[in-house]
C-alpha cells in the first residue's frame, strides 16, 4: 500500500491524493500534518482528509497555505490491524497562467492602427490628425469629434472541449507537458463612431466595416472566429449642445478563454492485475 502521487492544483491551495490501499484493506484513512510526527490513525493534531473505503483520488483542499509543506500518511485497516505506510510531502503553489487574447484590445489597436492609415490617405479628417479609439463613452466637454468606441457588450462560454481541453504540447527542454484548459467564448463587442456629421458618419460607418474585413486574418491568428458584423445609425438632437450622430457596429465572435498549466511527462505506468 502507498500514496502513489501527490499533485498539487495548479490553482493552488490543493492537493490531488492518489492512493493504492492492499486489496486485504477494508478502510482507509489519509491524514495530514505540518511535520512528520504522525502519532496513529487517530492523531488529534493531525487533519483526517479522507476515511472511507471507496476513493482511492481525491482533492484536498482542507485550508491549505500556499508554499507550506505538507505531510501525508496512509493508514489502512484489515480486520483489527490497522497498517501504516510511509510519509509523502507536496506543496500547494499557484502556477497556471491565463490564456486567450482580448477581442476587445485586439480590435481597438486594429481599428486604431487602421483609421491612422485611413487619415493619411485622406479618406477620413479630424481636426487634431488623428481618430481616437477609446474603451468607453467620451465626455461631450474637451472632446474633438469624431471618436470611436470599442465597447465590451457580453461575454458567455459556448463550445468545449472533450474534458475542457483546448490544447496540449510537450517542452522537450523541460520534459513537461504544457495543458490548455477552458472554453471558446461568445462575445459581443459594440463599435460606435460619434460624429458631428452625418455624412461623416457614413464614412466611419464604412471604415469600421473594410477594417474589420481587412483584419480578419489577423483575428483569426489571435484565435478569434465565426465573426459576425450588425450596423445600425442613430442620431441624438437632445442630449447635447449640438446633433450627435452615431453608427452603431455590433460585432460578434467567438474567442478562446482558458488557463495553462504544466504536468510532468509520465514515463511509465505500473499495472496491477487482480483475480482473473
């Protein structure tokens, strides 16, 4: 009997517990302490993680602190007899790292990127040479229109993986494999072009439609798909000094949202065969 491994989650404060009780064994306790002074099954300064006779992996996550060590032992019993087996260690750390780029980042650098080009051909006009792209509504004082926004409208998981994989690669340097995992998300991004111009407004409306067009391959490098473009013209006679007109561009896609870790490279596998 052992404990076979001990994996700490990537997502910290957890300890995944795998365990090989005898076949003779009729239950089973793991117990856990800060030092290795195990005094029996029924250690009072010990925490009893699992006591039972049917899981043989299970999660601790039984206020664990992230960077202590911590001590494992497996007690079985057959019978009367309860069996002891040696003491394994692990650390919980936090080690996956975030993945998937931003659709909204990446479609306000774009659109950022291409209305610059768009100025210098003479195709678009502002006042102070250049178009700003922003995240959210401007302010009507101190700002010089036009002005795009790219606005974060929705976000929801959509499609999986089989067991929530999105990908997986082996670092040869490291001997390690690197694990994605998460789901493609929809997501709802709103573009709108303030102008103080209605024929302007056409303009912009149409920029912002040949750009997302001319970056499609550029998304799509991101992870970014199923890209689906609605525009609509709205104008406001009464909430500011002056007739504010807007195009309104709803733009929807999917978009890879996930978390990566890192996992040991298995080398071999150990098989026990019971009675045929």
């Amino acid at each position: 009997m052992t404990i076979a491994l001990l994996r700490p989650s990537p997502v910290g404060n957890a300890i995944r517990v795998f365990i090989t009780p005898p076949q003779k064994a009729e239950r089973w306790k793991v117990m856990r302490r800060m030092d290795e002074a195990f005094r029996d099954e029924n250690d009072p300064d010990a925490v009893c993680i699992y006591d039972g006779c049917d899981e043989k992996t299970f999660l601790d996550t039984h206020f664990l602190t992230n960077g202590k060590t911590y001590f494992y032992r497996l007690f079985c019993k057959a019978g009367e007899t309860w069996m002891v087996d040696d003491t394994k260690s692990a650390v919980p750390e936090c080690t996956f790292t975030s993945g998937g780029e931003d659709p909204q980042l990446i479609l306000r650098d774009r659109l950022d990127y291409g209305l610059a080009e768009l100025l210098k051909r003479r195709q678009l006009h502002h006042p102070h040479g250049k178009i700003p792209v922003l995240t959210a509504p401007p302010t009507f004082d101190g700002t010089t229109f036009p002005v795009v926004v790219v606005q974060f409208t929705s976000g929801a998981s959509a499609e999986y993986g089989v067991g929530d994989f999105l990908g997986e690669s082996l670092d040869e340097d490291d001997d390690e494999w690197e694990i994605d995992e998460g789901w493609l998300s929809q997501v709802q991004l709103t573009v709108v072009a303030w102008s103080l111009n209605a024929d302007e407004r056409i303009r912009l409306r149409r920029a912002i439609e040949y750009l997302l067009i001319a970056n499609m391959s550029v998304l799509d490098a991101s992870g970014i798909s199923q890209i689906s473009l609605q525009q609509s013209d709205h104008e406001d006679y009464q909430s500011y000094a002056v007739p504010m007109y807007q195009s309104v561009s709803t733009i929807s896609c999917l978009a890879p949202r996930y978390v990566g870790h890192r996992e040991d490279r298995i080398r071999h596998v150990n098989l026990q065969i019971k009675g045929v």
